[in-house]
C-alpha cells in the first residue's frame, strides 16, 4: 500500500464495560487523512454480558495470552461471530458493500491485562472473522508494543493526534486532553508539535456499573437518575483518590479489576453512585495535572460523557484550571465511536508498518507498529 493512499476501513470495539460491540467506518491513509462515515452500536443481551463477566473471572488463572481453557474457546467463538454478525448487519443498514472495504480493525475482548507481568489477553479470533467476513483483518494490536516494554495500553491515541490536526477553529487550541471516559479513562494531550502523551487515567465507569448492578440490579446508571440523588462521601472519595496508582508517573495503564467496587454496606446507593462519579471525574482531573503543559482544551468521549455527575464534576474541575470541556459531539466527532474508528485508523497503519505507539504514550523503548494480519484467501472453485 501506497503512503498516500486512503482505503475504507471498518473498527471494531467490545470495550472494558462489555456492553456491546461499536462498529465504525472511516476512509484513511493511516496519517493524516480521516473521513468518519458512519458508526453503529450493537449492544450484547444480558446472556451473553453474563458469560463474558464468567470468562473475565476464570481468565484470571491466565499465565499464558494463548491459553483458553475452560469456556474461553466456546467463549472466543461466540464473540468473533457477534462481530461478524455486527458488521454484517451494519453493511446492510448502511447499503454497504463489504468489498469495498479494505481492512477491518478488531479489538476483540480485553480478558485481563497485566502490564507489570507483560501479558495482556484479548479474546477474538482473526482468522475466524476474516473467513466469515470475506476480507483482511488486523488483530491482536497490543502484543508488539508490549514485547517493545511498553504497556499495550492506550492505543487510541495515534487517532487523536489525526483528529486534533482537523478540529473546529474553537477546539483547536493547543494543548489539546482528548479523555475517553469508558469503563477505564484514558487521556491524551496533543501539543500539535510532538509525539502525543497519553496514560490511562483511572477507573471510569465501571465502579458505578458494577455497584448499581449489584445494589439495585440495573446495568447502569442511566441518565445519572441513582447518582442525582446522592451526596459525595469525602471519606470514601478520598480512600480511593489516596491509590498509589494516581501518583505513579507515565506510562501506566489498568485492568478492569486494578480498583475494587465498594463492599455493601459502604453507604447508600445513592451517595455511592454519586461517590463514584466525583472519583472519575477526580481521576481525570488529577491525570491532567501530571501532564507537562496544562491543556486548554478537553474533548470528552464514552458512555461516561452521558453522566451528568461526571460531567458536572470534570467541567467545575477544569473550569478552576482554565480550561473549557466540550463533548466529543461539540467538536463534531462521534464520542460513541471513537474507539472503534480508532481501530480501523490503527489497522491501516498497521497494514503500512507505520508506529501504533511511541515512548509517551506506552512507554514502549521506540515506536512500534503492532497488529497480527488474517488475510482472506478465497477458496479455490
Ligand atoms: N445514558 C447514560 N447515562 C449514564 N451513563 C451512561 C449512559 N450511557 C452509557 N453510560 C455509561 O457508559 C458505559 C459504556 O461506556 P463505553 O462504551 O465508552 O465503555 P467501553 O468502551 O466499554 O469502555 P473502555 O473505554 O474502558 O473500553 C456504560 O457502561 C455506562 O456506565
Ligand atoms: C487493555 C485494554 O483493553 N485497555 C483499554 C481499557 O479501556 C480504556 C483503557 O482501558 C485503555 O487503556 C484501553 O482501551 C483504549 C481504547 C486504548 O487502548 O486506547
């Protein structure tokens, strides 16, 4: 491939919250040319959230990233078919033909991710998907870095950096935090000038899911219709702002159990709901302060722009910084699919052995590429 060339790209992204699969469509040359063309969501029945929550819990035992005992294989099989499932329904909504795309990038399901033991494992099958698609997939795109001593976590950043270049006049002011507040936040500051700077920042939403699913059996707190009603206990907050996980300096990233949900009986579930906000709010808040040069700007995705707690707590904390928050969407992106067009711009970078990660935002030795490619080879008539 060409270094100018741009190609349609599909990104696929079964997140940490394992709410579903987001399906995105861009057209990139891997660099600086990104068109968005579209982005669906297709959530997972609580079945299936409930055999991904097992697998999650018997991959513990993991020592090896290829291992898949148990009920990870029938587990790995399932998820690989949602997403060709997904992709076909997406094609189908969208009068898309899938031979006009020329790579699709798949996250697959993060299982555990244990940076400090060099081993992060995500279930999904490339191979698998690439013959149910009839097209190219790049997978596995956190291994490389890792075997190059960086964290395997986030990659989302390279995308970052293309988006900030073509920001409105209004958000373009440098320095720039995109934040993607999912079940784990993330942040990334671009300076328009060097390689970008990112770390994860701490746990997101999924405290609160976790809390609200064991105390009142909802999957979410939808709307922040819990947290509303509660009031923030300092002591509680503090407990947890006081990990040493905060203070650590970059690179660093998290696994979805690095922060444990609260035990019953920690409060009311309200107060705790709203607890647990001011926490992810805080723990952006406090990431930002570590960075070089305080950012102006802060563009915020995930499902975690949708809590209006979150939300209030990150703009007043900005706000006393100097800075203004806009949601991904006032900045015209699409804060739903940021991740998945994130692996669709990675895997075109990938296919043209271009960097996924540098020094500031894995702590990998040197840029490094990374993805494993399954190409599709036509049967023989
Ligand atoms: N309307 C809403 N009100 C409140 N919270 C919401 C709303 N919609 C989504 N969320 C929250 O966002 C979460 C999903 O966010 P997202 O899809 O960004 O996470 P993810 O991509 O799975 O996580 P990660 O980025 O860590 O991989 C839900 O689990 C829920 O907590
Ligand atoms: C190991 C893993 O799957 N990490 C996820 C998770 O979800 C958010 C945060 O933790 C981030 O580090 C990463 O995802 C994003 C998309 C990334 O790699 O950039």
């Amino acid at each position: 491939m060409g270094r100018s060339q741009a190609i349609r790209a599909i990104g696929l992204m079964s997140g940490t919250s394992m709410d579903g699969i987001d399906v995105a469509l861009i057209e990139t040359d891997g660099e600086s040319h990104v068109r968005r063309l579209g982005a669906a969501g297709f959530p997972y029945d609580a079945g299936f959230r409930r055999r991904l929550a097992e697998a999650l819990d018997e991959a513990k035992a993991l020592r090896e990233r290829e291992a898949r005992p148990g009920s990870l294989a029938a587990v790995e099989r399932e998820l690989t078919d949602r997403h060709a499932e997904a992709v076909h329904r997406f094609a189908d909504e969208n009068g898309l033909d899938l031979r006009d795309i020329g790579v699709v990038g798949f996250h697959g399901q993060t299982l555990l991710h244990r940076p400090q033991e060099g081993l992060t494992v995500q279930l999904g099958d490339g191979p698998r998907l690439a013959e149910a698609l009839g097209r190219d997939v790049v997978f596995d795109m956190r291994a490389a870095d890792m075997r190059a001593g960086g964290q395997g976590a986030p990659l989302i950043p390279a995308y970052h950096a293309a988006l900030a270049a073509g920001l409105p006049d209004e958000q373009r002011r440098y320095p720039i935090a995109f934040v993607n507040i999912g079940g784990i936040s993330n942040i990334t500051a671009i300076d328009g000038d060097t390689a970008p700077i990112a770390f994860d920042s701490g746990p997101g939403n999924a405290l609160i899911d976790q809390w609200v699913a064991r105390e009142a059996g909802i999957p979410f707190d939808q709307d922040g219709a819990v947290a509303s009603e509660g009031h923030v206990d300092t002591g509680l907050a503090e407990a947890y702002l006081a990990a040493p996980f905060f203070d650590k300096p970059a690179p660093k990233s998290l696994d979805r159990f690095d922060f444990a949900v609260p035990e019953p009986g920690a409060g009311a579930l309200e107060d705790v709901a709203r607890t647990l906000c001011f926490v992810a709010a805080e723990a952006v808040l406090k990431a930002a302060a570590h960075l070089p040069a305080t950012p102006k700007t802060w563009i915020v995705g995930g499902g975690g722009r949708k809590h209006p707690a979150i939300m209030a707590d990150l703009k007043a904390g900005a706000a006393r910084r100097g800075a203004r928050v806009w949601l991904a969407e006032e900045a015209g992106l699409d804060g739903d699919a940021l991740e998945a067009e994130a692996w669709a711009y990675l895997a075109v970078r990938s296919l043209k052995g271009l960097p996924l990660s540098w020094p500031s935002t894995t702590g990998c030795r040197r840029p490094v590429t990374g993805g494993v490619l399954a190409r599709f080879t036509p049967r023989q008539p």
